[in-house]
C-alpha cells in the first residue's frame, strides 16, 4: 500500500456534516452559561451520532472521529466541574478499548493483534494498518483524564478507570515502537532519532499527534522518557516553522519531507492535533510567548479572511469547509481574544456539527470559562477562607478554602493538608495554577512561604501583566532555592503595575525544566500607599 495517497482521505464525509457558509453575522461575546446550553443543545441533537461511533470497527470512527467527542466531553468537564461530562467521557473511552485488536483478537497487515485500533478503510478492507495520528489523537485524552483524577482529590472515585486508560495510553504508544522488533517496522513505527530531534517519515500532523499522547502520559505519570521525545518532536517541528515576517505569523507545510506533497500548506482539519501539539509544548516550556503571539497570528491575519470566512489552508488559500473548526484556534485566545466572538459568531447557530466541530465548541466553553472571574459554584458548597493579612489582595492565600479563588487549568495544583489541620498546594512546573487580578497601578509587595518537595530546581513565581488586548508581558520571574528543610518565607517581591494593565496573573510555580514538585502557602499581596 502506498501511503503517501491516502493521507488526505482522513476527514471522510466531512461535507456531509459542515453547513454551507453563509456569511456569518457577528455575535456579542457570550456568557458561560449560554454556551454550555448552546453545548447542551447540541450534543442532545448530535447524541445519535456519537453513541453510533461505538458500533464501528476497521475505519476512521473508532480513532479519528470519536476522538473528538471524548475531548469535547473531558473539555465540557475541565469547563463546568460537572462530573456528568466525565461519565460520557467514560463511556465512549470504555467502548473504545473494547474495540483494540488484541481485544477483538484482529490482526493487522503484518499479522500483529496489538492494543491499538486497525483501519482497513484506505485499502477497501483488504489491508490493515496502525495509522500514527489515529492512535496519537485517540489516547491523549486517556493520559490527560489520568493526570487530572491522579491530581484532584475530588476525582478519586475515577482513579481505577485512570489507571486502566493511563496503561492503555501507554500500550497504544508503544505500538508504533517497534525498533526492539524490526522486522515488524513500517511507515508508522519507524522513529528517526538523533539527540535533538525524532520524527516519523509522515505529514507533520501524525508525528504531533504521537507528541501530544506523550505529553499527556509524561502529565500523568512524569516518566521524564515521555517528556524528552515530545521535546525532540518539538524540535522536529520547529525546523519547518515558516515566518511571514508582514503578518509576524508562522505557517508550515503538511508533509514538508515529501515529494508528492512538500509544496502544500497544512489544511483545516490536519491541523487541529497540531494545536493542541503546541499548546503542550507551550506549558512545557518549548514555545515562548513570542512563538505564541506568532500562532495566534496565523489564525487571526490568515486563518480568518476579511470577508469573515475561514481559510481552507495556512496559506489563507481555499475556503474550509468546516469553518467552526476556527473555535480549536482558541489555545491561542490570550494572545489573540477576538478568536472567541469570531468562533462564537459561527458556532452560534449550528446544531448539526462535525465531531471536530462540536470539539471546537467546548473549546469555547472552555476559554470563556477560563475568563470569567465569577465561576460558577461547585455542586457542594467550599469551606469559608480563614481569615488572613489585613488588606491580603489574594483570594485564599492560605488555601484554607481548597482551591478557591486559583485557577487550576492543568490540574498539577493540589491541596495537602498536615498534621496539625493546615492546608497548603503542591505545584510542579505549570503555566495552569495561577490567580487573576484586577489591579490598580501602583507598587505591590509579594510574600509566601515555600517549601522544597521533589524539584530538582528552584521555585519561581511569574508575574504577567495583560493588557485589555490580551497582549502581555512577563515581567517578573522570582526565583527562590530552599534549604531543603522546612517552610521558608520567600524575599519580599516587589511588583511595579503600570498604567496599561487590565489584570495581573500570579503563577506559584517550579523553574522551567525541573521535575518534581514545591509546596506553597500564605500567599499574600498587598498595595503600597
């Protein structure tokens, strides 16, 4: 089977489930609570569809297509805390690991029954392959349920299952692994490594969608072998990064190794486990804010046409024929806020969607709710703060309220408790715990205490200023090496708000490039008069 021909058969029947573009009106950016109904609404008219996903076998619906649903589920639930979100989450991931070829006892071409999902559909069902980007995009949410139930003391109950999904993640990776079995190696399982970079000899989305599965199990289980290959995907990648310098945008070819089709810019839908790819590796440290700024660049000055329709490529060529799919851009929403009115102005009035789509729709969810400075409240009530320093600006510094009042994106932040009742957080290197701040301009003094855990490096704690674009800077970055004893009060930080900011983020945290975790408590900040 020649493989280069039928990468581009990967969305079949796309147009069957996209809307004809029409010119879409712009909407009023929405609230929280009108977007999960709108997300209510229609997942309720799409229902059918997805639990139809779980009868298929050998094609595209077991990977590629109910993928998205599974994320648009763990996306709602990230979004709402509503656990009945999970719950559908597990019934599609529980079908699906029904539906592996060891499970089913099926074998591929090669005659090999492993615990990944064989398609027979680019072949007329007489060949069966492990496709890279089916199982990437498959299993990420498995790996990223299991980091999020391993880090919440509240998911506790869904600790068996993140177990199982967490080895099936693990399983399924090391399928397309086969350097200790070589007579076994194909297109999708033969790495090309040298001690910067690693890459399959496939378009670029199939080796980013193996990366983000890695990040998500180096998340969960913070096994460092996960974490070095994501970082050489990553700089695999960045070889092939192309600068629009006029529109200080990066663009990049789908497959740029191939003959057949190194000229052709990434398209719509391959580019979706990109994006995801880079917010990872964003967290992680491998992108800076300038790389960032760049991305959401190509989505808003190419990606978004002037007459308001959606570029079928990143070369802004073509017109895409899932338009909505715009909303999987909003990882770049901080530097770039005007991708949730554009999304929500496509999204508002569809009710039949493309998975990918209804994905794009709980990213939105996701992004207004990752804003909105009045979350809604946790089905049981928090604990009251105790009362902390006069004139504190922090919500619950002494975490004697759990988590209230901190973002917890990433879910690395947890609450402990010693001996004697007090509460304190545990962080690792994270861009997702933080608090946001509306502040005056002014001078501000900072303190914690801080305790070393297992960080191989410093503590640091990150000041950004946004401005009401959502542009920022960063322009603190404190750092603290503990004794390794007991807590410790950190020096005095002094923060400098100018004029020009709409709010301010703190981010308690560990240095970029360490493993491991510091302990935080008493977090107080208070303006100089």
């Amino acid at each position: 089977m020649k493989k280069s021909k039928s990468v581009f058969g990967i969305l079949p029947l796309i147009f069957l489930f996209s809307l004809v573009f029409a010119g879409y009106s712009q909407a009023a950016t929405p609230s929280a609570a009108t977007l999960r109904a709108k997300f209510d609404q229609v997942d309720q008219y799409n229902r059918s569809t997805w639990e139809s996903y779980k009868t298929h076998v050998d094609n595209n619906y077991p990977t590629w297509e109910e993928s998205y649903v599974t994320r648009a589920y763990l996306t709602m639930y990230k979004a709402t805390k509503d656990e009945s979100y999970l719950n559908l989450f597990t019934g599609h991931i529980d079908s699906q690991l029904n539906r592996r070829d060891h499970i089913r006892k099926v074998t591929d071409y090669r005659g090999l029954s492993l615990p990944a999902w064989r398609n027979g559909s680019f072949a007329n069902y007489q060949s069966y392959w492990l496709y890279a980007v089916q199982t990437g995009v498959t299993v990420e949410p498995m790996a990223e349920f299991a980091a999020m139930v391993y880090n919440d003391p509240a998911l506790s109950k869904y600790k068996a299952k993140a177990d199982v999904y967490l080895q099936a993640a693990k399983d399924a990776v090391k399928v397309h692994d086969m350097k200790e079995q070589p007579k076994y190696l194909d297109t999708n399982s033969n790495w090309i490594e040298d001690s910067t970079t690693m890459h399959l000899n496939l378009p670029i989305n199939m080796n980013l969608a193996q990366g983000s599965a890695m990040f998500a199990i180096y998340e969960a289980t913070r096994d460092k072998t996960y974490l070095d290959k994501a970082t050489k995907i990553t700089n695999y990648f960045k070889k092939y990064l192309i600068l629009n310098t006029s529109l200080n945008a990066y663009t990049w070819k789908y497959f740029p190794d191939s003959a057949d089709y190194g000229s052709v810019y990434e398209d719509t839908g391959h580019v979706v486990p990109e994006l995801e790819f880079i917010n990872y590796a964003y967290k992680h440290g491998l992108f800076s804010d300038t790389d960032m700024q760049r991305f959401a660049n190509t989505a808003t000055k190419i990606m978004v046409k002037s007459n308001g329709s959606i570029a079928h490529r990143l070369d802004g060529s073509g017109t895409s024929p899932l338009p909505g799919t715009i909303a999987q851009w909003l990882w770049f929403a901080p530097w770039a806020p005007s991708l949730i009115d554009t999304s929500w102005s496509i999204l508002a009035n569809q009710s039949s969607v493309h998975d990918m789509v209804f994905d794009g729709l709980a990213m939105l969810n996701y992004t207004v709710a990752q804003g909105n400075q009045s979350p809604e409240p946790a089905p049981e009530p928090e604990p009251e703060p105790e009362p902390e320093t006069e004139n504190n600006l922090i919500v619950n510094g002494n975490f004697s309220a759990g988590l209230q009042g901190w973002a917890n994106e990433t879910s690395t932040a947890v609450i402990n408790t010693e001996a004697n009742g007090n509460k304190y957080v545990s962080n690792n290197y994270s861009w997702g715990f933080y608090q946001k701040l509306n502040l005056q301009p002014g001078t501000y003094k900072l303190n914690m205490k801080a305790k070393k855990g297992t960080a191989n490096r410093s503590a640091r704690v990150v000041v950004q200023f946004f401005k009401q674009d959502g542009s920022y800077t960063v322009p603190y970055a404190f750092k603290f090496n503990s004794t390794g004893g007991g807590w410790e009060a950190l020096p005095e930080m002094t923060i400098t708000v100018p004029a020009a900011t709409a709010y301010v983020r703190i981010y308690p945290s560990v240095d970029a490039g360490s493993s491991g975790i510091y302990y935080f408590d008493d977090i107080t900040l208070t303006q100089v008069k």
